[in-house]
C-alpha cells in the first residue's frame, strides 16, 4: 500500500515523519495520515515526493518495483564510478 511505501522511503533516508514534512513543505500529519493509509497526496503532492525520492510516481503507486538513480549532469568517469559501485554491491549480495 502507499503508506508502506512512503515509510520504507522515509525511513530508508534516514529520515522522520517531521523532517519528510519539512522537506515536502507538508504537515507533520499529512505524513502521518500518507502512512497510516487514512488519505492519499495530490496528484502535484505525488510528482514532488517522486522527485525527491528520486523514485517513479509508478514506483510509489506500486505499478512498477523498478528503482532508478538520477545521474543527470554527472560526468562519464563519475557514472562509470557509480556502476561499479553497483557491481560490487550485487556480486557480494
């Protein structure tokens, strides 16, 4: 459900339900009431939430369970970098 979602996010960005708030410009409850699956965000609320989790609105509807790293602007050395960094991560999983 979105509220598992939102919190697996949240908690995964080491972050709490005030601080989400903060960042998202959003009551401390709105973050709450997301979790608790008592109410859903706007259509706006949702793109600005994937945006800052740098995850689908898919992915936050659980569409799609496919999880993206945003590499815009990085330069060819520092993303060959990153996918290293993924190989060695998945080969010792």
């Amino acid at each position: 459900m979105f509220g598992d979602v939102i919190k697996k996010l949240r908690t995964a960005h080491n972050l709490n339900q005030v601080q989400l708030a903060g960042k998202l410009n959003i009551s401390k409850q709105t973050v709450s009431n997301w979790e608790n699956n008592n109410i859903l965000p706007s259509i706006e609320m949702l793109v600005k939430i994937s945006q800052f989790f740098m995850v689908s609105t898919d992915y936050l509807l659980e569409l799609d369970q496919r999880e993206y790293l945003e590499i815009t602007g990085l330069t060819d050395e520092q993303t060959a970098h990153i996918k290293e960094i993924i190989r060695d991560i998945t080969f010792r999983a």
